[in-house]
C-alpha cells in the first residue's frame, strides 16, 4: 500500500573521469521532496519507449535543472554563447513533458526544468541572457546557491503567490539562459526588476508551476519554497 506520493526526478550524466561517470541531480532535490512527506525517485534520461514505465511508477515528477535546451527544439541556432548541451536528454524530457501534461500528472519544473515546459509547448528561450537580454539583474550568482539575491514579484491572483502566501519573494539565481516567447497554455506568474520571467503556470485542477530559480536550494532556510514544496507534494492524492 501506498503512504507517500513517489516523485520522479529528471536527472543528467555527469563523467568525472574515465572510470567514473553515472547519472546525477543535485542532492537538494531529494532532500526537499523527503522533507515535505514524498518518496523521491532519479529518473535517468532512457529510451522513450522507458517513459510509460515512469509515467505508471511516478505520482509527479519535478524536471530539475542541468545543461542549456538546444536551440534546434525552438527553430533557432546555436548562439556563440551556449553552454553545454546533451541532446539524449533534450530528446527525453520534451517526450516526457509532453506526455506528463497529457496525463495530467502534477509537475513542478525548476530552472532548466521551467525553460524545458515553454519549449516543449513552443516558446523560445534566450541563449545568454547577459548577451541577448543584458541588465543590471545578476542570474548566474557565485555565492552559495542557498542564498537568495534578487527578487521576484508575483501576480496576487497566481496559483503560485496563493500557496507561498507572498506576492514579492527573494530568490537565488543560477541560470544564463530563460524564456523569451512564452509557450502554449503557459502564463507567467513571476517577474525578475529586469522583466525577465521567473515562474509561470497552467490553468486548471492539476498542479503545473515553473520556476526559474532553485527553490530546492533554499527550502531549510525559507518558509516559502517549504511551503511550495509541501504543497506540490501534498497536493498528489496517494
């Protein structure tokens, strides 16, 4: 019998040397998803005939972040600026996605995670933000990702304002790439000062919220992400 709702995390590959290499996701993720009450679980990029295998085996799933989208899934080309890029992922997740979305599966999509959703329904991103979309705004911060440096303004009647019980919320920021046309059936809920979107969410029963920083990261400390944690989490019906 069930008793906690079992969370599925995307995850990379990561080669530290020739003889040391496997899938990887940043222990925040987990830590966060067994500190509200759910059961994590790492998915690995596979074969998309594995994703119905996840689909049954998973309650919701967090797309967590990790390399740049390639721009060739939003109809554009490489900027000189791109970071890297892992296709066999690319491929995964915008299968994933699609086929979370039509199952109506709870989502909570976090940095990579958010940009992944709006092109998975047609939006673009900008491939370096400080190049494409310069401003006085940092996103990529070299302080210790758990501290918060900018803030986020939210719209009052956002799902998403509604569970953290604030309209305004300062968040870290360790991203160089971010939406630029909002994708189909999305609607940006969060702004950076700069106007950059920093959350967006689908209508409806399902829980479908998209952040641009790393809530993950700042859960012990922040009463908000906890608060966005636990509702994801206790939002799934086990």
């Amino acid at each position: 019998m069930k008793i906690a709702p079992i969370i599925g995390i995307t995850s990379s590959f990561v080669r530290k040397t020739l003889n040391s290499e496997g899938v990887y996701v940043h222990h925040d993720y987990h830590r966060a998803v067994l500190a509200a009450g759910g059961v994590p679980v790492i998915l690995p990029p596979a074969p998309l005939h594995v994703i119905p295998f996840y689909l049954s085996m998973c309650d919701g799933f967090i797309l967590s972040g990790g390399e740049d989208v390639h721009p060739m899934h939003y109809g554009q080309s490489p900027h000189e600026k791109l970071g890297p890029v892992f296709s066999e992922r690319d491929e995964f997740e915008l299968r994933l996605t699609a086929s979370i979305l039509e199952q109506k599966k709870p989502l909570l999509a976090i940095c990579r995670g958010l940009q992944l959703i709006n092109v998975a329904l047609g939006g673009t991103l900008w491939q370096d933000i400080p190049t494409q979309a310069p401003s006085n705004i940092l996103h990529s911060q070299s302080s210790h990702r758990s501290v918060p440096i900018h803030q986020v303004t939210l719209a009052g009647h956002s799902r998403l304002a509604k569970i953290i019980q604030e309209t305004t919320v300062n968040v870290n920021s360790l991203h160089h790439q971010g939406i630029e046309a909002l994708g189909k059936g999305l609607t940006a809920v969060g702004h950076s000062p700069d106007d950059l979107i920093e959350a967006v969410e689908m209508e409806g029963d399902v829980f479908v919220i998209g952040v641009q920083w790393h809530p993950e990261s700042m859960v012990p400390e922040s009463i908000e992400m906890r608060r966005l944690f636990s509702h994801f989490i206790h939002s799934i019906p086990v």
